[in-house]
C-alpha cells in the first residue's frame, strides 16, 4: 500500500511538471513508472493543482501556493500512513 501511495505522489508531481511543460506526459508518466489508465488519476490532481496556480498573477504567489495547493492533492495519499506514522 505504502509503495502505491508514494508511486501516486511521484505520479501527481511529474504530473504538474507535464501539464506546466517542462516534461511530456509520457515522461511524466515514465518518471511515475505508471501506464495510461494509472496515470489518469494523477493527471488529473496535477490539472487541479496548476489551475489553482493560474488564479495568481504573480510569480511569486505561485511559488508562495504551490506546496500548499500540491498538498491538498496528495492528502489522500497519506490519510492513513506517513513517515512520520500519520
């Protein structure tokens, strides 16, 4: 379970490197080591991620949202487990 999560998290993060430019969606599916229908999910929490992002007009409030607004998507991931035993 805990491998799945951490593969989801990778998965949402290369995701909003794809949906930004910085890396196809292949490659981001790669880095994620997920096929197409895995990749889906996460994909998907990325698109909600970068839109949020979009709502700022600055650079700076981008980076200023980003680990808040990432974190909101990866929640799930972590409700029940953590490095810290979360």
């Amino acid at each position: 379970m805990a491998q799945k999560n951490v593969k989801n998290m990778m998965g949402v993060l290369s995701g909003v490197f794809a949906h930004t430019g910085h890396l196809t969606k292949e490659e981001a599916m790669q880095m994620a080591g997920m096929d197409e229908a895995e990749f889906k999910t996460v994909y998907d929490k990325a698109a909600n991620v970068v839109k949020k992002l979009e709502s700022y007009d600055t650079a700076a409030e981008k980076y200023d949202k980003f680990s808040e607004h990432l974190w909101e998507e990866l929640q799930e991931y972590v409700k029940k487990f953590g490095p810290f035993g979360v």
